[in-house]
C-alpha cells in the first residue's frame, strides 16, 4: 500500500513538473503583468494583441503596433481619468539581433 501511494506521488510530481517545463517553453502570453492597459482592453481585443504580438516577424514592426498600442491605452486611461501603469516587459525583445 505504501509503495502504491509513493509510486502515485511520484507520478503526480513527474506530471507536474513536465506541465510546469511546457509552459515555460510555450508561446508569450498577454497578461495584466506584462500588458500595458490589459485592463482597459476587452476580452476580445486581449486576444488580438496578443496573436499580433506573436505574429511579428521584424523588430520595425513589433515597435510601430508596440506605440500605437502604447498610445490607444494613455488615451483611454486620460478618458477614464486615471494613469497608465508604466513599465513591464519588452514585447518586441524577442526580435532584436543577438549580441
């Protein structure tokens, strides 16, 4: 019985750490932690921006959605009165030239 329960855990552990390695090596994913404005987008618009952001192929690009998505969320943040949380990840990081 006892080793049946280890086995189980032992299993459960493998199972956990190979869900936690896939999602690591996964695609970006938009988020409120790496998003700028994610809580003044719908539903609807987080999933495009993140497709968008996936789909760049050069670093021009990904700079050019990256300000004007930039400049939609301060617009709609100073329409709401309130400020745009600053800083976070670099989307377009992926694209530039290794050194």
């Amino acid at each position: 019985m006892r080793s049946h329960w280890l086995l189980m855990t032992l299993f459960s552990s493998l199972l956990l750490a190979a869900a936690f390695a896939a999602e690591a090596r996964g695609p970006w994913r938009a988020s409120e932690d790496n998003t700028r404005g994610w809580q003044l987008m719908t539903p609807e618009e987080r999933v495009e921006h993140q497709a968008r952001v996936r789909g760049f192929k050069t670093l021009d690009e990904c700079r050019t959605y990256q300000q004007e998505h930039h400049r939609e969320m301060e617009q709609r943040a100073r329409a709401r009165g309130s400020a745009l949380p600053s800083g976070g990840r670099d989307i377009c990081d992926h694209l530039k030239p290794a050194s």
